[in-house]
C-alpha cells in the first residue's frame, strides 16, 4: 500500500541512492518481446503453508541491465543462488508493471499499464526467465497486484471512453468524507479532475480508485489477474483489499461489496487447484498449478483481518499480520511477551479453519522500522526477533537485506527501500554466529522440522511473561519447544505444561538450536532451560523420531 507522497526535502535528504546516475530514458528500449502463457510450477493446494516467503523490493536489490544502478529482473535472477542458499522458497515481487513515477522513490503502485513490465526493471522476454528459472529451481514466484486504484496518466483515466464510468466521479467536493483509515477531510479524497471531482483513496492528484461498481472493470481486473497467473506467477499479494469498494462517508472501508469482488479472484485462483479446464479471460489454467493470494487489508487489529479469509475456502489464502511486527518488538523492547501470544491465541480461535496468517519482520511502508534500526544494532537482539518471526505459527516473510541486519527508519518510506548491503552479504557469508548464519539456520529448522509449521500452544514459565517467552509447535507425533530470554541479562527458564500438550513425561530432550547447557531430560513435565543467554532462543526437540542434529549452539 502506498502512504502520502514525500515532500522534495525528504526525498533529497534521502539522496539518491536507490535511483542510480542518471534517468535518461533513452537508454530504456521499446521493449518488443512478448511473453505467452508459461511454465507453470506443478503443486499441491495449501503449498504456502511450507513456504518462507521472501519479499524483494525489486528497485534496490540488484543492477543486471543498463547500469543504471536500478535493480531490475535480470539482477535478480542472478542473485538466485543466494536466495536458494539463504532457503527462502518463494519470492514476492514488489510491482513491476509500468508505472508513472520513474523518479528516486519509484514504488511501482501508480499503475500506467497492467500488461507491460517496468522498462526500468527490463523486458517481458526477462520476466519469462526469471520466472522459468525460479521454477527450475523448485521455487515460487508471486507479483504485487494493485486492483484498488491506477495513475491518473493511465489511459483508462485519461481517455474519456472510459474516465467517466472506470472511476468514481462527483460533479462536486461532497461533504462528510473523509480517510478511509479515519482522520482526513473531503478534499483528502476528493480532488478535481476532468470530469469533476474523483475519488482517491490515498489522498493524492496522482492515483485515482477504480469503479468496482462497473462490470467492465471487475471484467478487467480479472483479465489482469489471469494474465499474469496464467503466465507462470504461483499466486499474487493483493494491495489495499480493504478499499475495492465504497458506499459513503465513513463506509469507505471493508465493505461487504469488496468481499463479494474478492470472492471473485479467489474463485479464479481455485481453477488452478481443480484442473477446471473450462475458459476464463487470459486463458485455459493448467491443472495441479495451485496458486495462492495474499491479503494486504493493513489493519493493527486482528479482529479486522479476520473477514478476508472468509470461510476459509472463498477469499484469501494469507493475510499479511500487521499486528506481529509490533507484538514481536514489545515483546523484546518492553519486555511484554503476553502480545504476542494474545496475538497468535486470538488467531488460533477467531479465524476460520484453515487460515494462515503471514507475518513479516518489516515491510516497504512506514509501519516499522526494519530490525537493524529498530533494536539498535543488537545483534542478538535481531536475531530473535527473526526468530520469532521464523518459528511462529505462520508463514514467515523476510524483507530483503534483514537477514544481514540493513537498517532503515520508518517515517520516510525511502529509508526501507534502500540498495541491498551486498557487501554485508560477503561478511557476514562463512561467519557461523552472524546475523544472516542465524536466518539459515532458523529457516533450515522451519523447513526440516514439521512441528515448526503444525500446530501452537503457549506455555507458562516461572519467571513470567516480561521475562521470557515459550511455546509448543506440534505436528503428528513431533514436539518442539521454542524458549526465548526476553532480557539482557543471562537467565534460567524452567518451562512447565508439556505433558498436557503430548510431551511424553521425562523424556528425552535435543537441541535443535541453542545448548543445553546438561539438561537433557524432562523433569516430569517440565523442562529446565539452563543459563539462556540475553535475548537467547532455544529450539530444542522434545518428542517423535525425526531429530537431525544440532545446528548451531547458542549465540555467544
């Protein structure tokens, strides 16, 4: 989703570094490649709840074309080795359609053109590799779907035929609206244009939402998205879902006409599942090509999250966790650990069977700072916040340059959308206790261990909430105990409860991640996690027969 726009100030204190020397547009060719329906990865529904996302913001990861010091698909095609060793399996593309804005902060949300890729980022011919390489690889690839609203230097906005009946039009400023999200005034959301004044979500001359009330729109947008699917994506995450349709002053928001449109996107997706074979716009799906979407309905409110999975079968298979990028920083900037585990307790039993929520570190928006910034350079303390992001009972989301601990502070949304700290990459490669060591770790043991993508139960300690965090991932047969040392000094956790979760009583524990510092039983029910160091985390293997090995010990 994109906030207000920058003022020239930010944008020159910010420089331009994710921009490159020059924007000569002359040394962007007409792209004359074409892209037909492609090789689709072969999958079972409910993939992606194995997946570790990975979400590149495609403008600052890597230069493979024109050396315009421009991140671009070629680029990143050539970083997959990296990302394959890191082990993410599925990558999220910020947009790479064309778009208006080609200046520093070039976001890719003001759509121009649905069908064309960025020339900045390349050619449809690149985006077809990059897809058939990431699949040769076994891995996934989603793009960034914008259906709420286009630049207002779209031709659809800036040709009569379609303006009038495509947007939302008031022959004047009405009264009594306001920001979709609260807060705001009429000429917030209304702004004069050719044809009156038309309606913007986002409180912008330059974007312009989208009639949602017009068949031919809804038409279209489903074209889009068949298009794309039909051309390889495994699945799509869907920006600003909350704001499809409108009704009124202070019904801008969730409004059960935009859950019936989604219902229709997910219904396409569900083709893909079948096999359905029958036509739909953009082409025929081929069979056992699951695909999956991604809800962004940005909310700080679990509650309001939970309409967009529907019944669990009819709108979105994920729904990005706005919440838990906040919970996980009280948790160890405050000492607070009861937020997160409200957090994922309400999700357990407030949202329909089947949900799984996507939880991610930071993002490109001004909702966090990234790790690096927000903990202060403490590498232990990143660490854990990767690690309770990693292992929680959600599909993770890594933010590109988190895994070696880039900073950026929230506020000026150029700060998170920085060039990748490539070099810090090399660093910190072969160096066992380093942040980006950490990150393999962690999604080894995630991808490795069933029970770290089953089921969750929070468990009591006796040192309480503000000290230290524990909890239970089961899967089948397989136990594994997650304890986490909320603090800065070394401590002592005894963690009780886990016979009643079918931790056989006793038994035998294994350390996964972390040491075990003698303790290699449990003591009845209870286990006792010795001399955990500050902002530590244990991953340690209670029951089932699938234990591996050890790691790494605890950070030193």
């Amino acid at each position: 989703m994109l906030r207000p726009a920058l003022t020239t100030v930010a944008l020159l204190l910010a420089g331009l570094a994710c921009h490159g020397p020059s924007s000569d547009a002359s040394r962007y060719p007409v792209d004359t490649t074409s892209i037909g329906p492609g090789q689709q990865l072969e999958s079972a529904p409910g993939w992606y709840g194995d997946a570790v996302i990975y979400h590149v913001w495609v403008k600052a990861f890597a230069d493979g074309v024109y050396s315009d010091g421009i991140g671009d698909l070629p680029g990143l095609q050539g970083k997959l080795d990296y990302l394959q060793a890191l082990g993410v399996n599925t990558l999220w593309l910020s947009p790479i359609f064309e778009c208006d804005n080609k200046g520093t902060n070039m976001h890719g949300y003001d759509t121009t053109d649905y069908y064309a890729v960025n020339d900045r980022f390349g050619t449809k011919a690149d985006l077809k590799n990059l897809i058939d390489a990431v699949h040769a690889r076994g891995m996934r690839i989603l793009f960034d779907f914008v259906p709420n609203h286009t630049s207002t230097r779209h031709p659809w906005f800036t040709n009569a035929a379609t303006r009038d009946s495509w947007y939302i039009w008031n022959p004047g400023q009405p009264a009594g609206w306001g920001l979709p999200w609260g807060g705001g005034s009429p000429q917030d959301v209304w702004r004069s244009g050719a044809s009156g004044y038309f309606y913007t979500s986002f409180s912008t001359d330059t974007l312009a939402d989208l009639n949602f009330y017009n068949p031919a729109v809804q038409a279209e947008m489903q074209k889009v998205q068949a298009y794309w699917l039909d051309r390889g994506f495994d699945g799509m995450r869907v920006d600003a879902v909350r704001y499809l349709c409108e009704t009124g002053p202070g019904q801008q928001a969730d409004q059960p006409d935009t859950h019936a449109r989604l219902r229709v996107f997910r219904s396409l997706l569900d083709e893909y599942d079948s096999g359905d074979l029958h036509p739909h716009p953009g082409g025929d799906p081929v069979k056992h090509a699951s695909k999956a979407m991604i809800a962004e309905a940005w909310t700080n409110d679990a509650a309001g999250v939970a309409p967009y999975y529907g019944n669990g079968t009819n709108e979105f298979h994920l729904c990005l966790d706005f919440s838990a990028p906040w919970a996980i920083s009280n948790a160890l900037s405050r000492g607070d650990a009861t937020q997160v585990t409200s957090l994922w307790e309400f999700e357990q039993s407030h949202y329909p069977a089947g949900y799984r929520s996507a939880v991610f570190d930071s993002n490109h928006d001004n909702l966090i700072s990234r790790p690096g910034t927000q903990y202060g350079g403490s590498k232990a303390r990143i660490i854990l916040a990767e690690a309770l992001t990693l292992l929680s009972p959600g599909t993770p989301i890594l933010y590109y340059g988190n895994e070696v601990g880039m900073t950026g502070q929230s506020g000026t949304d150029l700060n998170l959308r920085q060039p990748m700290d490539w070099a810090a990459v090399t660093a910190q490669t072969g160096q066992p206790d380093s942040i980006l060591s950490w990150c393999k770790y962690l999604i080894q043991a995630r991808k490795t261990y069933p029970a770290l993508r089953g089921g969750y139960a929070t468990l009591g300690t006796d040192v309480g909430p503000t000290k230290a965090l524990a909890y239970l991932r089961d899967a089948g047969a397989e136990r594994v105990l997650v304890v986490a040392n909320l603090g800065a000094a070394t401590q002592t956790v005894v963690v009780s409860g886990l016979t009643a979760h079918g931790v056989p009583s006793g038994g035998p524990v294994q350390a996964i991640l972390g040491d075990l510092k003698g303790v290699t039983a449990l003591a009845g029910d209870a286990y006792t996690a010795a001399s955990i160091p500050p902002y530590g985390v244990r991953v340690l293997y209670l029951a089932g027969t699938g234990f591996q090995t050890t790691l790494h010990g605890d950070l030193p």
